[in-house]
C-alpha cells in the first residue's frame, strides 16, 4: 500500500520545503568531526557569504552552520586571550596611526601608550572607553586581555 504524504510535512514554519532543506541535503548540519568537515563548512559558508542577497532561509542556515564552526574551532583551534599591548599594537597597524596621532585624539598621554605597547602597563577602563571611541569599536575588545 502506498501512502500518500501528508502536506504539512513539506511545510516548514508555514512555508513549503525551500532552500534550507536544499542546503541541508548539500552539508547536513550536524557536529563537525573533522578538519575535512570544517573546511567543507567553510565551503559552503563562502558560496552564502559571497551572494549578493540570502532569503531567510539562507540566512537562517548559514547562522546554524556558523554557530557549528565556531563549536569546532573553539575546541580544536582555541585562541586565547590577547594581551592589552597586542589588541593596542593591532589597532594602531590596522587603522595606519601613529602612538602620538592617538594619544592626541584620545587624551591619552603618549607615554601611556608607550607603556602599554611594551607590556610595562593595562589599560584603564577610562583610556579603554576613550580608544574604544576612537577605534569605533565596543569597549569589550580590550576587555578579554591577560
């Protein structure tokens, strides 16, 4: 005897079988077990990343599978806490600015800085409002320091 599907087993959250269900056949979403896995995540994350307009259900996979890298590579490629001296260093490369150019825009003095770059001195919670300001970043990025 055969049985004839029910129609609301197509649907999903009251839309019929969409592209959620074609990604999830491409990379079922399950615990990533191996760097062969992450790296075909990864795959498929870049061919979503790379399109110019996701539906909802793109979005919604991609959010899944995302959350799945993230799971591995905290576990297998754990990165530990960045030190005030380095996030300060990486700021000042990445945004092309001198030690002086910020100490004048934050008010923070240079030798401050200096210390803080060579290790011999963390940051305050005031001097990293005032970097977090003009780095345009949330203060929590120099909050997780040694």
């Amino acid at each position: 005897m055969v049985r004839k599907l029910n129609p609301t087993l197509g649907r999903i959250y009251g839309k019929q079988r969409d592209r959620y269900l074609e990604l999830v056949c491409l990379f079922p979403l399950r615990p990533l077990r191996s760097d062969a896995d992450l790296d075909a995540a990864i795959r498929v994350i870049d061919m979503l990343v790379d399109q110019e307009r996701r539906s909802k259900a793109e979005d919604d996979y991609l959010d899944v599978l995302a959350d799945l890298v993230e799971a591995y590579e905290d576990v297998h490629y754990p990165i530990g806490p960045v030190s005030d001296a380095d996030m300060l260093q990486s700021f000042l490369d990445s945004h092309r600015v001198s030690q002086v150019e910020v100490a004048k825009a934050t008010g923070i003095a240079e030798s401050t800085i200096s210390e803080v770059l060579s290790g011999k001195r963390k940051l305050t919670q005031g001097q990293i409002s005032k970097l977090a300001r003009y780095f345009h970043v949330e203060p929590g990025v120099f909050a997780f320091g040694e």
